[in-house]
C-alpha cells in the first residue's frame, strides 16, 4: 500500500473541505460558490499532489479518498477532453504506478459540480 506524505495529507483535507462547498452550492444548500483554496496553481503539478491546478483551459481537482487517488477535471468550454490531453493530465496527477479508470456509476448516484466534469479514479490492481 502506497503511503501518503504528511504535506499530501494537509493538502487534501483543504480540497476535500472545497468539493464538500461546492456539492453544497451545487445542490442548493449555498447561495453563493465558495472561494477557491490558496492552493489553485495556474499550471499542472511537478508531482502527483493533491490541488486544484489549471492547465489549457481545464481545471483539475486531484484528491486522495480512502488511500486512493481522484482525478476530477472540467474544461472551460464544456467540451470533453482529447484522449491526449487526459493521458497528460493523468501522467501529472496520478502517481505512475496507479491504474486509474473512469467509473460510471447508476445515474441515481451521478454527482455534478458542472457540466461536464470528468473524474479518473485509481482503482486496486486486479479489481
């Protein structure tokens, strides 16, 4: 089982605390969307770390639930990424030796913070 590093740690729970705002302010619960965290850069990370980074137009959500990463990203204009631009994203925010798929779940647990929002999970080897 991969560790996580104390810094990933801190930096996770700001994003986590962000997503649950914005799940809130997506189904209603806030008036207003809640500012972004001190920890959005205008550029994809070096490493794979927790963060919302922008890059190209997309902005991209990386968290850690459960000892597993998530990969969540959404582009300005609402178009869905190249296959070439989500293995970039993937390669940066992913750690390399993570499998990481796209899961659709049944519709009824379907969670939107925008239109178009896609989300690579890193799943266990063999599952």
């Amino acid at each position: 089982m991969r560790l996580i590093r104390p810094d990933h740690e801190r930096l996770n729970g700001i994003v986590m605390l962000y997503l649950g705002d914005m799940l809130r302010f997506a189904s209603g619960q806030l008036e207003q969307p809640p500012l972004k965290p001190t920890i959005y850069e205008e550029r994809l990370p070096d490493e794979p770390t927790p963060g919302i980074w922008k890059h190209k137009g997309f902005t991209i959500v990386v968290s850690i639930e459960r000892n597993l990463w998530t990969v969540g990203l959404t582009h300005e204009s609402n178009r869905l990424p190249k296959l070439h631009e989500l293995k970039e994203i993937r390669v940066a925010c992913a750690p390399p030796d993570a499998y990481m798929a796209m899961i659709f779940p049944p519709v009824e647990d379907y969670i939107n913070i925008g239109q178009v929002f896609l989300h690579m999970h890193e799943i266990r080897s063999g599952e």
